[in-house]
C-alpha cells in the first residue's frame, strides 16, 4: 500500500503543467458566467465641457474578452471628435474592464517680444528682456523659457533662462551678456501639459565704445575775426554706428554757460539761426553714436567775434546814402533826394545799393518800398539781394505811379535790411506832382500837413517856417492857389538846406542824359536847371570882365 500511494503522488506529479491552467479556467468559468450578466449591461457616463454646455459620452462593454479589446465607446452628439481624444489601445487597462477618454489641451499662445526692441542697440552689458505675456485657451499654467542666441540662424543658444515663471504682465528678466557683439532673442511659451509656442526673433547688439578721438581744425584756436557766422570744422570721427555731431558754443571755457548748440551730420557747420555778438568764444564737437556714447574733441578752441552784429545806419529822412560802418564793411542806398513827375504818369528812378567795405559780404539784403499817401503806387523791380561782395553794387528800379494821387506833393521811402551780417539803411525821395489845373482846400490842406510833416522830420528846417504860417493865412482866407506856392517854396528851400549827402554825386550832365532816357518828365527839370546855371554862368563872366584892374603903385 505504501508503495502504491507513493506511486500515485508521483503518477499526479507528472501530469503536463497546461492541464493546470485548464483546472484553473475550469474553476473561474462558472464564476464569470455567474457576473457576466453585469458586466454586459454596465454603463459608466463620462462628462466633459466645451463652449456651449456640459456632454456625456456613454462607455459600455460589447463582451467578454480577456484581453481587454472587446470595449467600444459610444457618444452623445459629436463631443467625442472635438474635445475628447479616443483611447488607444495602450490606453485600455490591461485586462481591464474600462477605457480612458483624454481631453484635447492647446498650445498657449505665443509670447509678444517688448525690449529690446528688434534692429536696436544698447551701451550696457546688463539687458532687460521683457515681454507680454501669453494666453491659453485651457488655463493652463505657464512657463517661460528664454533663448539668447549670436548668430542669425540660431544653431546654438548662447544663453538660456528656463526658470522663469509668469508675473503680472509684462514679465521681464536680466541677463548679463558680452559686449561688442548682435544677439538674437526669442521666449517659448509652455503649458502644464507641456504644449508650448514660440515668436519671431528679435535682433539687437551691444555697444560700449564711444567714437575714435578727432580735433577741431577750423577756424585755428584763439583766432579773431569780424565774421560773426564761421564756418567751423573738425576731423571724422570714426564708428560704425555714428549718430551725429553736436556743436557746442560757450562763453567760458567750462562749457557752464552754453549760448549755441547745434547738430550736424557732417564735420562742417555753418548754418547759424542768429549770428553772434562780439565777444570771446570756446566752442567744441561732441561725436555720438546709435546707443549714446560720446565721444568729446579733445580740447575746446577759442573764438573772438569783433564785426558788430547789429548796427542800424539812417541816412536821414531826405539823405541819399547811409552812413560809413565803422568796420569792414559799408552799406549805402544811393538815390536822388527829390524828383517831379506830371500827374497820371510814372517814372522810374534808379536806386544804387553798394558795398563799399573790403572784406565782408552782405547776405539777403531784402527791399521795401511805400508812399505816405493813398493813391501812389510803388513798386522795386527787384525785392532780394542774396549776395553784395566787398566793394561791388547793384542797381535796382522804383516805379512811382501818380496817377490817383490826391495831393501834389508826398514822399516815398526806400528801406533795405541785411540779414547777415545785420544792418539797414533808408531814404526818402521827396516827389512833386505838376499838371494840377487848380489847387482846392482840400489839396492845399493836404499839401500843408505834408509839409509840416516834412518840416518836423528835419530839424535843420526850423528856422524856415514862416511860409508855413503865411500859407495857413491863405487857406483860411480861401487863397488856395497862394497857399500852394508858398508850401512848394518852402519845402524846396528846406531841401536845398539839408542838401543831399551823398558820397558820390554824379555829374549834372550824367544826370540830364539819364533822365532823358527814363522820362521826359525829369528830362524837362533838368534841362531848365542846366539852361538856368549856364545863363549863371555866362553872366558871372560878364560881371568878371566889366571889373576894374588895380593900378600899380611904384616905390
């Protein structure tokens, strides 16, 4: 017996090792077939939300399997295909009884890059990086990466900060970086789900090094001149991201005090707004470049002005020339101080505008022209002289029109302004109207306020009134004709006094020829003046022959 039990065991013993995987499947069948009624009719609801509302998505079982590919997934509406991603077959428990649904995250929106800001520069090392921040559709926490690169196809991150979380926007940090190089830099923007974006480059460099030395060249230090809009001048200085040039101006030679100052983006400068006064002057050149580092020439130079920048020559209100500058230069009108026209004609009259210095040009000499009564017309033939050079003039032509004058006397003046270096001259012309059929109390009125007008504007004249008075006598006592006479005599007799001051007179024969060329009105005045100082003449040696000789007396 104990034999035989012995070989049962071992008999048993050796039985295949699948026949236990049958016994096993034999004793967990019964049990399956016992809860699988449940499993065939369990539906677990699964919800998700999208913009228009909650969905559910049903997940039943279609049968028994082991190895858990017998699910299949059935959806209310489409909600599975758009916000719901379906599982995998990885995804589906091992041996399980369940699947998993996975929601679809988007990736955050890109970052907007703010400083610096793409193709600009900056003198310091030590950047600030800032930018917008992003938005995600999904709420995601986000994180930011920062990427520096130096070279354009971005090969290879030179510096990289990916530790950055998000703060109120914008959001910024700092990196250290080498100088004299061009960086570009860019953000990725990632989510919890890590989903990330990025942006376009931006592209900026960094500059430390001011200009390359230069020196002033022009005008030499410590010149004087009467030019008071010097062209000043000084070397390049050398940088590839060369800005401009500012020129300063002061009257010390610490610059606390700085009167001019000006850009340029050449190594000259000439273009003054004001010229300057007579003084002592330190100007320097400030190089800069893109990003703002300086570069000042290496020792200021001083300038002394001594023209006089502003002086105002009257010539009188009769006279024909202005006065002589004291300086290098010597600015007239030249212009006769009387003339006579008939009515209803015009005449021209020749004005000569000269510069009788030897050094200075005169710059945009501008002209004007006006009548002290209505109905007179003026006009210059030419209004602008951009250039009078030293010792040279210019000759430009009034046209007086008289023909809706009210009055037979009145004055026209002539006023010239120089723009650089700064002065003015004037003179008034003194004009009679003849052909006037008869003199009224209107015209002799008018005629009498011209001539006190005249009379008040020249002094010298003061002790030729009376006929001033006498002619007042008569336009009260209606003698109009009278009063008229006696105000042409004495305006002339006051313009014989003043007399005209003119530097150089041309000759009466110069100007009876000239007059017949440009009116026969002036050309019949002067031809009576020329037959009345010839019958003087010929008179005066008359007088000459008719004297008695002296006897000689002998000792």
């Amino acid at each position: 017996m104990k034999t035989k039990n012995k070989a049962g065991l071992k008999g048993m013993s050796s039985l295949p090792q699948n026949n236990v995987f049958i016994l096993l499947l034999l004793l967990i069948i019964p049990i399956l077939l016992i809860f699988a009624p449940a499993f065939s009719k369990s539906v677990t609801a699964i919800t998700g939300q999208d913009a228009s509302g909650i969905y559910t998505v049903n997940g039943q079982t279609s049968g028994l399997a082991t190895n858990a590919t017998g699910f299949s997934i059935r959806a209310i509406a489409d909600f599975i295909s758009s916000q719901f991603q379906a599982p995998s077959l990885k995804q589906v428990l091992y041996r399980g009884r369940f699947t998993l649904l996975t929601a679809i995250n988007h990736a955050p929106n890109p970052a907007t890059l703010i400083a610096p800001a793409n193709d600009t520069g900056q003198n310091s090392s030590e950047v600030t990086f800032i930018w917008q921040n992003s938005t995600d559709t999904d709420n995601d926490l986000l994180s930011y990466y920062l990427e520096v690169y130096n070279d354009s196809s971005l090969t290879e991150i030179y510096k990289v900060n990916s530790s950055i979380l998000e703060t109120p926007t914008p959001t910024q940090t700092i990196l250290d970086l080498t100088d004299e190089q061009t960086y570009y830099w860019r953000i990725i923007v990632k989510d919890s789900t890590k989903n990330s974006s990025s942006n376009t480059p931006f592209t900026f460099f960094i500059d430390s090094t001011p200009p390359t030395p230069f020196n002033l060249t022009s005008p030499p230090t410590q010149t004087s001149t009467t030019d008071n809009t010097p062209t000043l001048q000084w070397e390049v200085s050398n940088d590839t991201n060369l800005k401009n040039y500012t020129i300063e101006v002061a009257t010390d030679e610490n610059f606390e005090d700085i009167t001019t100052r000006k850009e340029s983006l050449t190594t000259l400068f000439n273009n003054w707004t004001s010229a300057l006064d007579a003084d002592d002057y330190y100007w320097r050149i400030v190089a800069t470049d893109k990003v703002n580092n300086q570069r000042f020439s290496d020792y200021p130079f001083l300038l002394t002005i001594t023209a006089v920048t502003e002086t105002t020559y009257t010539a009188g209100v009769t006279t024909a020339a202005g006065t002589v500058s004291p300086r290098a230069y010597s600015f007239h009108i030249i212009a006769p101080p009387s003339i006579t026209i008939f009515k209803d004609e015009s005449i021209i009259v020749p004005l000569n505008i000269e510069n009788k210095g030897n050094q200075i040009n005169l710059n945009r000499i501008t002209l004007e022209a006006s009548a002290d009564i209505p109905g007179v017309e003026v006009t210059l033939d030419k209004t602008l002289i951009n250039t009078l050079k030293p010792d040279t003039n210019t000759t430009v032509n009034l046209i007086i029109n008289a023909a809706n004058a009210d009055t037979t006397l009145f004055s026209v003046s002539i006023t010239a302004n120089v723009a650089n270096p700064k002065l003015s001259d004037s003179v008034r012309i003194i004009t009679s109207i003849i052909g006037e059929e008869e003199t009224t109390l209107e015209t002799a009125q008018q005629q009498l306020v011209f001539a006190k007008r005249f009379f008040d504007g020249n002094e010298e004249c003061s002790g030729l009134t009376e006929p001033l008075n006498q002619a007042e006598d008569a336009i009260a006592n209606g003698n109009y004709a009278q009063a008229h006479s006696l105000l042409t005599q004495a305006v002339n007799a006051c313009k014989d006094l003043i007399a005209v001051k003119i530097s150089k007179k041309p000759g009466l024969l110069n100007i009876t020829i000239n007059a017949i060329r440009e009116n026969r009105t002036t050309a019949i005045i002067s031809s009576q003046v020329l037959a009345f100082l010839i019958i003087l003449l010929i008179v005066f040696k008359k007088v000459i022959r008719r004297k008695p000789k002296q006897p000689k007396l002998d000792f």
